[in-house]
C-alpha cells in the first residue's frame, strides 16, 4: 500500500466508507459547503413535499470525495423514502437494471454511483424508466422474441458522475435538476473538520484546523483522512492537542506539504524541473522518470497539480508553469509557461 499516496487520494481507501458513514451528516442543513446546491435542492424537495410526488430526477456531477453521495443519502432522508444504492459498473445487463426497478416502491430513491460507467443495454432500459415508469422485458431470442411492457412505481434517480462528459446526452436530459459539486474553499473545510472534530472526541483549535484544511486539497473527503492521521500523531506525542505546530509536523510526517502536495506530486514537478528544464515533456517519459505508470500520473497527481496553476497540458507535452519553479524554491526561468503574465500582475501593480 503507498500510504502516502492513499493519504490524498480523494477515492475511498480499504475499510474508510464505514469511517465516513458515522461523521455523513443526515440532513441538508447539516450539510457543508456547495451552498448553491443546497439552496436549489432544498426548493426541489420541498416543491416535492407539497406536491405528495416523487421529484425530478437528480444528476449530481463533480470530483470524488466532495459529497455526492451523502446528498443521495440526505434527498431520500428529507423525502422520508427509503433508498436503493447501486454503481454503474455493477449494471452490465439489462437484466441487471431489470431486477432493481421492478422491486422499487412507491416513492423510493434509486441511486447510481459512477452512472456513466452503466453498459449500454442498461442505459437504454433507463431511458423509458425515468420518463414513463415503464421496462420492456424481452422474453425469448432471435426472431420469436417478444416484448412485455412493465410498469413500475413511481420513483427519484439519483446519480452521481465524476465525468459528467461521458453522460450520453439522451440521458442527461432526462434528469429534471443538474447539480455540479465544487471544490471546497479552506474556509469550508474548517468547518468539516470542526464538526468532524467533534464526532470524534478530537481537541482541535482554530489554527489546528486552518492547518489541516489547507492541505486538504478542497475535499472533505481528504480532510477528514488527514484529521484521523494527525489525531494519532497528537495522542502519541503531543497529548491529544491539535494545535497548528502538532497537525504542522504531522502532515509533514506524511509528506503533504503545505499546499497539499504529497510526494508523487512533487517527484513530477522535481524531475520536469530538474531533468528537463520545465517541459516539454511526454506523459511516458515523465512516468518512467518518476517511476510510476502512465495511468497513475494522468489519473492521479496531474489534476491537482493542473488545477493549482502547477503543470500545464500542451499538445507538446507537460509543462511546468512559473507558479511550479517558485514552490520548489527554485527561480523560474524568463521563458517559463506563464512567466509573462506574473511579471505583468507586478508591472501593473
């Protein structure tokens, strides 16, 4: 296991659902963060409410960790509805899809993790549930094949997609309300934490928890991680207080710097820095210098660092932007990616 690694990834590491799903808060106004979603979904419900319908169906759309999931968890607890959790990649046949819809009740929640992951049978039998509560279940093969209409109850769909991209557009219009999560601010995650905090019996000051938010890369999901981690570091050596010195010297323990970068992110800014002299530079040649898989430096450390103005993606290859130099404490060179623009936000300044 890369500790390090599993550290700030936004996926869900080994036993940690069950971790989250005691600090999950079970109603919208516990909820933290994306405000706008929560004010619009509010006004879904409750319309829904008052109506005595099922609402719209919800799509929710936006990194891993920012919180789809317990939106799904919290829509079905304010309908008072019992919920129904399954993922795309579990519906390979329609058959599959077939089983779960007959079985729903009236009013029930269905949830889809990873809805542009469903195999395309699956897909299309979703077209005709969501707009007319009804399957066609074919019986037989070949030319005696029959089909049989079923009708089934109303209900919501909730899905959830990392890349809503991938979305076909007929199913994507079929969803009422469209939801997009964003990255959360420090601010934001102070307050995950704080409540975080206390759940989990943790001291944990105001500067403590500036400390941990900062890193967390605008995941909640994140956060907590590293508030677990840096709890274990303050009981065993600083009495259980997570002041900033203590959550400090944790994090740097585990390599998260101050900007929430862990060691993978800085070995690739390290080697396109040092070896070739900020890019450009091909996605295998830097994944073979830093030793990892294409895959994993695509996947896993290039939208962070993309989306901190750290790296750029060029037809040419990566590039490593002025920002990049100065965090390694390194002097960007005149023609470094985006060293025009710092040196005229000075000039104008």
């Amino acid at each position: 296991m890369n500790l390090d690694r599993d550290l700030v990834s936004p996926e869900p590491e080994g036993d940690e659902r069950a971790i989250e799903a005691a600090l999950r808060p079970k109603r919208l106004a516990e909820f933290i963060g994306q405000a706008r979603v929560r004010e619009q979904l509010s006004l879904v419900l409750e319309s829904a409410l008052r109506r005595n319908r099922p609402p719209d169906h919800v799509l929710m759309s936006g990194g891993p960790g920012l919180g789809k999931t317990t939106l799904a968890m919290i829509i079905a607890a304010e309908l008072g509805a019992p919920l129904r959790m399954t993922s795309g990649p579990a519906l390979e046949r329609a058959g599959d899809l077939a089983a779960i819809l007959s079985t729903l009740a009236e009013g029930e929640v269905l949830f889809i993790d990873e809805i542009h992951r469903m195999a395309r049978p699956a897909e299309e039998m979703l077209y005709l549930a969501m707009e007319d509560f009804r399957v066609d279940i074919i019986v037989g093969k070949g030319p005696g094949a029959t089909s049989i209409p079923l009708d089934i109850a109303p209900f919501t769909l909730v899905g959830a997609t990392t890349r809503a991209g991938l979305l076909p557009a007929p199913l994507r219009d079929r969803f009422g309300f469209t939801a997009h999560m964003d990255f959360y601010e420090a601010a934001e995650l102070e307050q995950v934490l704080y409540r975080s905090a206390r759940l989990m019996s943790v001291d944990l000051p105001a500067d403590g928890a500036w400390e941990i938010a900062r890193r967390s890369r605008g995941t909640p999901r994140i956060a907590n991680r590293l508030l677990r981690r840096v709890r274990d570091f303050a009981e065993v050596r600083a009495e259980g207080v997570v002041t900033r010195e203590v959550a400090a010297t944790a994090l740097d323990l585990y390599e998260v710097d101050a900007e929430g970068l862990d060691r993978l992110d800085r070995a690739v800014l390290g080697v396109l820095l040092r070896r070739f002299g900020g890019g450009p530079v091909g996605l295998s040649t830097l994944a073979v210098a830093v030793g990892e898989e294409p895959e994993t430096v695509e996947v896993v450390a290039e939208p962070f660092l993309v989306r901190q103005g750290l790296l750029a993606r060029t037809p040419r290859g990566r590039v490593a932007t002025a920002a990049a130099w100065t965090h390694l404490g390194l002097t960007p060179p005149p023609d470094a990616f985006g060293a025009a623009a710092v040196a005229t936000l000075f000039d104008d300044t």
